[in-house]
C-alpha cells in the first residue's frame, strides 16, 4: 500500500469512484440543460425541480400504485417530459424571440412554484424510497466497498448519455436538430416542422432531468428543496463545459465530480465552492468554455 | 314556580358575580418555522398540540380566556424578533411558545425580557437559553443541546462503545453540538478518533462515511440536522455501515426525521428524546387525540413539549387568579407540574424544565408492527442527570444569588 500526499492509495480510489457517481448526476442533468440551451436558446431555471419531480413520481407511483423501480425509470422521464411538453406550448414558447433573461425569469420563477406547491403537500423532511431489492448489496473491490446500485448508477448514466449523443451526433433527427438549431428559417424551408421538434426536444431535456431524480430517490433524500440544492451546481458544470456543447457538458460533468471527490479527501470544506473556483478560471481563460464555440 | 323563579335568578346571579370576579384571559403565540425545513417538527403541528392543552385543561371551566395567535418566523431573527414585539405590545400576547431555530429562539427571548413578558421554549435547542443568555422570563421545556449531546454520548461510551468519529456540519451549530458531544464522550472515558466537517445541504455524503468507515471507530457521530442527517442516515445503510457494526448516532433526530427515512434505513440508529409517543398510556392516548386531528401523524417531541407547556402555564394562571409576568414565573419555578407527557417537571431557577430523557434505537423493519411503531427505548436518563448541572451554565441568575 502507497500514499498519495499522505493519503492511502486505497482510499483515494474509494474516492475517484465517489467522485465518478457524482459526476453521473452532474452529467445527466447538464446534459438535458445542454440540449435545451442549444436547441431553445432557454437557460432551463426548472431543470431542477424538474429533477425533483422525477424523484416524487417515483415515490407516488410505487405509494399509490404499486408500481417498483423499475416501471418508474420509464414512467418518470414520460410524465415529467409530457409536463415540460405542456409548459413549452403554453408558456416558453412566447420567450424566444426575446432575450435570454426572460427565459430565465419565466423558468425560475416556475421552478419556485413547483417547489412551493410540492413543499405544501409532502413537508419538508422528506418521504423513503427503498433501493430496488436486484440492487441492494455490494460488491468489496478490495479498496473500497462499492454498492451495487451505485455502480448501476454509473453504467445507466453512461447508457444514457451515449445514447443522447448518438442520436444527436449520427442519427437523421439528429441532423435536423442540429441544423434547426443553426438555422431554423432555412430548415424550416425544408419542410422540417421546426416548432414540433424544438418541443419535443424541450420535452426530451426535461424527461432526462426526470430520469437522473428517479436515479436518485433511493440514495438521496426525496424532498421538495432536492433540486435547488443541486441546479445551482448543474449550471456551473454547463458553463465550464461550454453553453449548448453536449459532449461538454458529459466530459466535464464527469470530471467535476473526480474533481469534489478528490477535494472531499484533501479539504473538504471547500467541496461545495471547488466547482464554482473551475468556473471562474475557466471564464477567465476560455469566456466560451471548455468545449464551447465562441459565437 | 314563584320559588323556582326566585332561586333559578339566585342562582344565575351567582354564577354570573362568580364568573366576572375569576374571569382571567390570556393569549398565547405559538411562533415557529410553519413552512420550512423544521416545519414537520413544530409547525401547525404545535398549534394543534396547544389548541389540545387547551381544551385538555377545561380552561373555560377554570376562570381562563384563553385565546391562541400563530406565526411563521421563516427561520429569520429579524422577522421572529418584530412579530414577538408586533404581538406583545399591540396584540395583547402574554406568553410565547415553541420557537424553532436557537437563531430566531435568542432574538425572541430578548424581546420577551425588554417587554417582561413569557417565553417557553419548546423546538428551539441551544443551551445558551439558560447558559449565558438566561433570563429571567425564559423557560426552556423539551430539550437543549446539551442534554443531547450529553444522553447520546455518555450512554453510548458507557455501554462500551468507545471509539467515535464525528461527521460536522461546517457552521456554529454543527461545531457547538460536535464540541459538547466529544466532551461527554471523553469523560465517560471514551476516545474521539476525528471529524470531518462537511459544507451545509450537502446531498452527498459517500466521501465522508467512507472516511469514517476508514477510521474504524465504533460510532459515528451526525453533528449536523434536517436533511443532512437525513441523507447521512440514508447513505450510512447503503454503504452497510451499520450493518458491518458500526453504531450511528444522530445528534439531532427527531420522530418525523425518522418517519422520513423509513425503518430500513434508519435502523439502529440511537437518539436522545424527551418523547415518544408509544412510551405508556398517557403518551399513547394523547398521541392518538393528536393523530386524529392531525392526518394521523404522531407529534413529535418538540410538539409534546408544547402542550406541556402550556398545560403548565395555564394551570400556574389558574391557580394564581392573575397573569402576571413575574408572580407567574415564580409559581412556576416553585411548582412541580405532573406533565402527562414527560413525567414530573421541575423548573430551575435558569429556567431550565427538568424532566427525564430517553435514549431511543431505531427498530429494525421486522420489529415494527405499525407505521409510527420505531424506538425502543434503551435507557432512560434521570431527571437530575439529563440536563446540564446549574452551576456550570454561566447564567448570571444563578451568580446573582
């Protein structure tokens, strides 16, 4: 056994893998957050208590009815992203021709709502939700003791933010959306419904804000203030990944979270401004971000 | 008929001279967090605890006017001190209640003092109430930090868990509560091996717990509240933190944050209470009054403390014929009230309530035979031993005399 800066090698990887579970969460939020702010042009201040609402449909869903973990990884993204469909025609929609701030005001101030409304009916303490029996246990790695539903966690984030890519990167709706969100009047001239699809995207973003909150009922707690807590650092993620970059967003999403992991070890109580400190540099250095294009 | 006339007047002219001469009204505030992170330990929860004592006492029938208020202090000093002072001097309060948050409970005790008026703590924990800060209008029912980290500390090292590790939150709370713990704990010959102070909010604490599980001590201490414990608590069980032998202990746990987590989860975890619903007749029946008028959740014991309290407030009234601040404060702390929630209560010249605690453990899920069926007491901590000792608080009320 080594030490890295005084610190066992074994608990360091311990936690580099912490850190990588984080940075799945991070990833999947800032993801949906990228595809929206590419696409719309919106800053999705909702994102968050969309994030949270996913976490309660799954609650209900197995309170009410019965239905398990499972179900809910489906039913969750489905729900949440048909509420975000309905906020997109009826609201969102009227903000794209102004500027960014509107969007921002409108969905921030959604997102205080959503949580008012949740924190009248449920508390503030929050409701249990159980890991799935498949997934409870773990495996001993030799320098940690790994939960199996963490490790699944990983796996599902990867899953999800492959597939997004994929779609995005290589597919023929992929390449509409990305030349709708270059130039919307020309693909529209095309034949392209250009408002269906800016829609459906906005519902899709909001669906994998949804999925990362049912990804995360059983380990966090499930609480009407579960999503503010970590937009805030959600965005900073997409800013040092660069607006709108989606292969930004996942790489740094990932790596912010080795990044806190590691600053849990040497000085933890700096872990909750780390990522705020990156930002700064980063805008210091590269305004656009990481990965981002200046404009 | 003439004759059943004359008496039924004579009578009624009786009962009405009776009335108007014992006739005392009085108006309590219940002031606390109504919508916030504490609201599930106090909240409307206290008021309808209050409403209970009320009726419980029969106040009417006693010669009483008992009238309550209730705000929301949001948590804020500011906001709590100026509805305190909006309620004494134009709303005709005498006697406020509860106070969540040491914050905002401090804030309202000055008030209190500079209007002599009454304040009985129930939700707000620092000893610092009855320490340095005491007044002479103060009474601090349910609990301080003291007593917490006194009764889970010593009981847990004198049952031969020696070794402890903290996780702290990083402000004033978290180090205050992490402080008086690693004193109890080294007096009663046990060993702190270290902390780790965490950022407040944090959702994640696999980093910490695996620091702590690192540190191979035999319990691990939560100097944090709220969803912090919460998440702590959750996360503890899926790392098998218990399960592998090391205790938890919650510093600050109330039953509603237990409810929250859910048994398998929560189990095994040890606690300090003044309360428990499921604790003998008088505690369950109360509970079951409570439940039913409030969606059937149990009160919590910081709600219990509030329907102490003002069961002894009205009845110290009652027996004065008069409310005034210092005659009341006087009886009170002369009295020996037979709370049927907590026992028998003595009120010390700081204003501390001196009642019996209780060190609870979490059942496991296979033990419970109903929802709200989750401690099993473990030891019960005498009256005389659960709180800080007099002379060691600084309150200048004790120097004095």
């Amino acid at each position: 056994m080594f030490t890295i800066f005084g610190v066992p090698s074994a608990a360091l990887f311990g936690q580099l893998l912490l850190g990588l579970i984080n940075g799945s969460f991070y990833a999947i939020l800032s993801l949906g957050l990228a595809v929206i702010f590419g696409l719309l042009n919106i800053i999705n201040f909702t994102h968050g208590a969309q994030y949270m609402m996913g976490a309660f449909v799954a609650w209900m869903s197995l309170t009410y009815l019965g239905i398990g973990y499972w179900w809910a990884l489906l039913l969750a993204p489905i729900v949440v992203g048909a509420f975000g469909v309905l906020l997109e025609r009826v609201l969102i929609r009227r903000l794209y021709d102004l500027d960014h701030l509107y969007g921002l005001l409108l969905t921030f101030g959604l997102a205080l709502i959503i949580q008012g409304l949740f924190r009248n009916q449920y508390g503030v303490s929050g409701l249990p939700y159980g890991i799935p029996r498949e997934l409870t246990g773990g495996q001993n790695l030799g320098f940690m003791f790994l939960p199996n539903y963490r490790g699944w966690v990983i796996v599902a984030s990867l899953i999800v933010c492959l597939f997004t890519w994929f779609v995005i990167e290589t597919t023929k709706l992929g390449a509409y959306l990305r030349a709708a969100t270059e130039n919307p009047t020309l693909v529209q001239a095309f034949g392209v419904n250009v408002p269906l699809l800016i829609t459906l995207t906005y519902g899709f973003g909001v669906g994998l804000a949804a999925l990362a909150g049912v990804l995360a009922a059983p380990i966090y707690s499930v609480n009407p203030n579960m999503g503010a807590d970590l937009i805030i650092v959600v965005f900073a993620v997409v800013v040092i990944g660069g607006m709108g970059s989606i292969l930004g967003s996942v790489i740094t999403g990932f790596g912010l979270g080795l990044v806190e992991g590691l600053t849990k070890v040497f000085y933890p109580e700096a872990s909750a401004t780390v990522i705020f400190v990156i930002m700064v540099l980063v805008l210091l250095v590269k305004p656009a971000g990481l990965f981002g294009r200046t404009a | 008929m003439r004759t059943f006339a004359l008496l039924a007047g004579a009578a009624l002219a009786l009962v009405t001279a009776s009335a108007a001469e014992a006739q005392v009204s009085v108006k309590l505030g219940i002031l606390n967090d109504m919508s916030s992170l504490y609201a599930d330990i106090s909240g409307p929860g206290s008021v309808v605890a209050a409403r209970m004592a009320v009726e419980d006492f029969k106040a009417a029938e006693k010669g009483l006017k008992v009238d309550i208020v209730q705000a929301d202090h949001q948590n804020k000093p500011d906001v709590g001190s100026s509805i305190a002072r909006q309620w004494y001097d134009q709303d005709g309060v005498d006697v406020i209640f509860d106070v969540t948050t040491s914050s905002v409970a401090l804030a309202v005790s000055e008030v209190t003092r500079e209007k002599n008026k009454i304040f009985m703590i129930s939700g707000g924990g620092t000893s610092d109430l009855t320490g340095a800060k005491c007044t002479p209008n103060n009474v601090h029912w349910t609990y301080d930090t003291w007593a917490l980290a006194n009764g889970t500390g010593t009981a847990l090292t004198r049952q031969g868990k020696k070794t402890w590790y903290f996780l702290t939150a990083d402000y004033a709370f978290g180090a205050a509560l992490d402080r008086d713990t690693s004193e109890a704990v080294k007096k009663a010959g046990g060993q702190v091996l270290g902390s780790v102070k965490h950022p407040l909010n944090s959702p994640d604490f696999s980093s910490y717990l695996l620091q702590a599980q690192g540190s191979k001590a035999q319990v691990i201490g939560l100097a944090n509240a709220g969803a912090d414990t919460t998440n702590a608590i959750k996360q503890a069980g899926e790392f098998g933190i218990t399960q592998s032998g090391q205790a938890l202990a919650g510093l600050l746990v109330f039953a509603s944050d237990v409810k929250a987590l859910g048994l398998q989860a929560a189990q095994g975890l040890v606690l300090t209470e003044a309360f428990y619903w499921d604790q003998n007749d008088q505690t369950r029946e109360f509970s079951k009054r409570f439940a039913a008028k409030f969606d059937g959740k149990m009160p919590t014991s910081s709600q219990a403390g509030v329907y102490g309290s003002v069961l002894a407030y009205l009845q110290t009234v009652a027996a004065l014929k008069s409310k005034d601040s210092a005659a009341v404060m006087g009886k009170m702390k002369s009295t020996t009230f037979e709370d049927p929630l907590m026992g028998k209560v003595t009120i010390r010249q700081d204003g501390r309530a001196i009642h019996p605690m209780y060190l609870f453990e979490v059942k496991k899920p296979a033990e419970s035979k109903s929802p709200w069926d989750m401690y099993k007491t473990l030891a019960t901590i005498p009256a005389e031993e659960a709180f800080r000792p007099l002379a060691d608080g600084g309150c200048p009320l004790v120097n004095k005399s």
